[in-house]
C-alpha cells in the first residue's frame, strides 16, 4: 500500500495549479483597468518629464482650437459657401487655398517668437495676440449677416492666422523640447495629433447636431409659403454665427494660456542693434541649415508628397449632397461622415505610436504612401458607384471609406512631423520649424489650387460630375508616383539625432545665451539672460 499522505499532497497540489474562477476574474479586470489606465500614465509621464502647463497647452491649441473649433466649422462653412454664396465647387477650392496664406507666413511668426521677446516673454504674449486676433475675426463673421464674399473671406483668413500664430508659437515649444529630450519626440508629436483628433471628433459631433436641429427648421421654412427665400438664407447664417460664436470661445482660451504656460522670465535688457545682429545671426542660421543634404532633401520629399496629392474635396462634398448625381447625404449626415473620420484619425495616432513610431522614417513613409495611394481608388469606385453593383449601400461604403483614408493619413502624416521637430537646430527651433511647416502650408496650397484648377478644366459644376471621377483618378495617380520620392527621406530611426554634429555645436555657441528664455521643462539654478 502507498503513503496516504503523500496521495493527499499530490492530489492538493494537482487540484492547486488551477487557479479559483474568482480569482482570473480579478485578474482580467486588472487587465483591463491597466489598458484603461495606460493614457493616464502616459500624460502623467509627460507632465513629469516636460511640464504640466506644456502638455496643457497642447491640448488646448490643438485640441480645442485646430481640433475643436476647427472642425465645428467646416461642416456648416462646406453648406455657407454652397448654399448662401452660391459658388461653384471649383472657386471654393481656390477661396479656401486663402485660408493656408496665415500659415505659409508661418517663418515671420517663429521669428518674432524667437528674437522679438515683449516684457522680457518670448512665447506668453503671442498667445495672448493670436487669442485676442482669433476673439475678434469670429466675433465680427458671428455677429454681421450679409457678409459679401470678401468680407467673410477676411474674416476666415483672420481666425486660421490666430490659428497659425497660436501653432506656431507651440510648435516652437514642441521643437525646443525635441531637441532637448529626443526621446520623447515621438511622443510630443502623438500628444499633438491625438489632441486634434479627439478636439475634432468632438467638433463633428457636435456640429452635425447643430446642422440636424437648425437644418430642419430650414426646411420648415423652405415650404412655407409666406417665408421668402432670404429668410432661409438668414437662418443658414444663423447656423454660421453659432459656429463662429464657438471659434471666438475658443480663441479665447488662448488668451488664458499665454498667462498660464510656464516660461522662465529672462533679464529684459535689449538694444535695437542687438536685436538686428540676432536677427540676422538666426537668418544665417537657417540658410546654413536649409542648405544640408540632411535638412532639404526631407523638406523637399514632404512638400512634394503633399503638393502632389490634389485636393477634390470641394468636388466631392457637392457631389455628396446632391440630390440627382449622387448619394444626397443630408447636413447631419455629412456631419457624422466627419466625426467618424476624426475617430479614425484618433485610431491612426494610437496605431503609429503603439505599433509603427520606431521604424525608420524612409520604411514607414514608402509604405504609408504606397497604401494612401492604393486607398485612394476607394473614392474612384464610390463616384462611379460600383459600390451599388457589389451590394454596398452608399453610408455603408462611405464610412469605410472615411475610416480607411483618415487612418492612413494620420500614419502617413505623424512621421512628418516628427522628422520636422527633429531636424530644427538649436536656438532658432520656433522659426526653422515654422519653417518648415511653411513649406508642409505650401504643399497643402499647392494641393488646393491644382484640385481648384483639376475640377475646372475638366469641367466640374455645381450640378454638371460627370468628369469627376477623372479627377479623382489622376489625384490617386499622383499619390503612386509619389513613391518615386521616397529615396530624400533619411533611413535613420526616430531616436536617432539627425542633424550634423558640427551644425549642433555650432548652433549652440551662437545661440547658447537666448535660448533659455523658453524653458517648458524646468531647470534648477538657471537663469535666461538676454544681452
């Protein structure tokens, strides 16, 4: 007979290596709360290692301004031009290449944050001017019915140069933290993008609610007899006015910002010829730096790949909303297409910096680029409608469409952005960034005007489509032989340090005194002085 104790023993440890139904219950929520308090950890994380009001900043310039407000008024813009100016898709594509002029000036911008300090404050008091300049244009398209078209093209140029100042002038504390805490690059840049998206999806949302509840009243008053026309037109501005009431809100928090955002104040002692020789040392140092294989052959690569891929928005939102050649998407309709592509635009920041932000620029742009090519053709097949002879409904087709391109966009763009923020050396990183985003603003221009130009030469109306799809075919062939490109872009990875040696040292000796006048990650024991 055996040991009946040791059969015990076996038998306790065998039932043992199961663990209790309680017990991988607990330890799948654990799992989850972890995954769910991943975000948090990782704001956390970056308030430790830059600084709060950083991180706050942020979100409130990309998140509410370009995210929020942004996109809160597109939706109802798209419906003003169309429906209150009456102008042909191919004149609002080149109306709203105007809306990109503010940030094109984006260098005079970063220059004046960098060498124009005012009460001793190089970054403080262009947030509160791009505050108080946004407050003001929305205010004016909020409140003024009737406006001719050059008006209220003044008036939206106005708030997208409150936007591009209050860009600019974070994206210099973007850069300068770039360059301080490399490591962190790609990170800084998914708060920013993440930020935008989430703003955005908010915008959309909200919008499409507001174009859904004062859109029927318009067609209330579309079938009323006693109602005249104007009147319609006069609640489509009301619509606009809300909108606009909304930008002027949010411009406005940029007001509070420049009074909250931590800058070290440095010693206020300037002389005018001081002032010119910085100037002019930043000016040659942006030559010398422009004038690097390193630095132009990207720069080149980044303005082409967006210059190249044609805009046909304008052509197809008419497309979209009318009733006889296409899909006849209704205001809130269109709204929620937007919001779900903000959505997608959110799961394309979390793929990039979950799965894609350490592989190397050159690997990640040539394939981002081959699938934004390839995913183009979805649009080519919903105008031509082969989606109805597949069985596809037009909402089902058209959110898998919006998803598929908003996240192959943001992947596409993130790497972009990061390249930039690291290839801006020190001392002059606010204006050689805004540099180089001027030219990303010259690239988006530049897409804008050709698809303006594409859908008039081939004969594109406000009711006549027939020829779109050739537009949209050429835009896709455009975005292929893009690839063609790729071989400017460095294969070096996001860690890397890619400016030459010699250029940082360089940089650092000529500009070693005015740099710690910005200092978003705290320093102990320093004190920025300017002579």
């Amino acid at each position: 007979m055996g040991d009946p104790t040791s059969e015990d023993e076996t038998q306790v440890l065998v039932v043992g290596d199961r663990p209790p139904p309680s017990s991988t219950f607990n330890d799948r929520r654990r799992d989850c709360l972890d995954i769910l308090n991943q975000p948090f950890q990782w704001l956390r994380m970056l308030c430790k290692e830059l600084n709060p009001s950083f991180v706050v900043g942020v979100v409130l310039v990309y998140g509410l301004g370009q995210g929020f407000a942004g996109s809160f008024f597109r939706v109802v813009s798209d419906y003003y031009w169309k429906d209150v100016q009456k102008l042909q898709p191919s004149a609002v594509q080149m109306f709203m290449g105007f809306y990109y002029i503010p940030w094109i000036m984006k260098p005079i911008w970063g220059l004046l944050t960098d060498v124009f300090p005012m009460y001793g404050y190089r970054r403080r008091p262009y947030f509160i001017i791009s505050g108080a300049v946004g407050t003001v244009a929305a205010l004016v398209l909020a409140t003024h019915a009737g406006l001719t078209v050059a008006a209220a093209l003044v008036c939206m140029v106005g708030i997208t140069g409150a936007m591009a100042v209050a860009d600019v002038t974070i994206d210099a504390c973007v850069a300068a933290n770039s360059v301080e805490k490399p490591a962190l690059a790609a990170d800084m840049q998914s708060l920013c993008m993440f930020s935008s998206s989430a703003g955005a999806l908010a915008g959309y949302s909200s919008s499409g609610l507001l174009v859904r509840l004062l859109g029927a009243q318009v067609r209330r008053a579309s079938h009323a007899r006693y109602l005249p026309l104007v009147h319609i037109g006069s609640l489509i501005n009301l619509v606009i006015a809300g909108c606009a009431g909304v930008i002027a809100l949010a411009a406005s928090v940029w007001i509070g910002l420049g009074f909250l955002i931590y800058e070290a104040r440095p010693v206020r002692y300037r002389e005018k010829a001081k002032v010119m020789e910085k100037v002019g040392g930043a000016l040659k140092g942006m030559a010398r730096t422009i004038k690097r294989g390193r630095v132009w052959k990207p720069s080149l690569y980044i303005y082409l790949s967006l210059a190249l891929s044609i805009s046909t928005h304008e052509g197809q939102f008419y497309w979209y909303t009318d009733p006889k050649a296409g899909p006849a998407f209704s205001q809130e309709f269109v709204g929620m297409i937007y919001a779900i592509g903000a959505l997608a635009s959110i799961a394309g920041v979390l793929i990039y910096h979950k799965l894609l932000k350490d592989y190397p620029f050159r690997t990640l742009l040539f394939s981002a680029q081959l699938v934004y090519g390839l995913s183009g053709m979805l649009d080519l097949v919903f105008v031509l409608r082969w989606n109805l002879r597949l069985g596809l409904p037009d909402s089902f087709f058209v959110v898998f469409e919006q998803c598929t391109s908003h996240i192959v966009s943001k992947i596409r763009w993130m790497p972009m952005m990061v390249l930039s923020a690291k290839l801006c050396p020190p001392g002059i990183e606010g204006m050689f960034f805004a540099l180089l985003m001027c030219i990303d603003s010259l690239g988006g221009l530049s897409a804008k005007f050709g698809g303006g130009l594409a859908l008039h030469w081939f004969h594109v109306t406000r009711t006549d489509f027939r020829n779109l799809w050739l537009v949209v075919f050429v835009r896709n062939l455009l975005r292929i032989a893009t690839l063609g490109l790729v071989f400017l872009v460095p294969m070096s990875d996001p860690s890397d340090v890619l400016l030459p040696s010699d250029l940082l040292v360089k940089a650092e000796k000529e500009y070693s005194k005015d740099e710690e006048g910005l200092q978003l990650t705290q320093t102990k024991g320093r004190e920025a002085v300017y002579v």
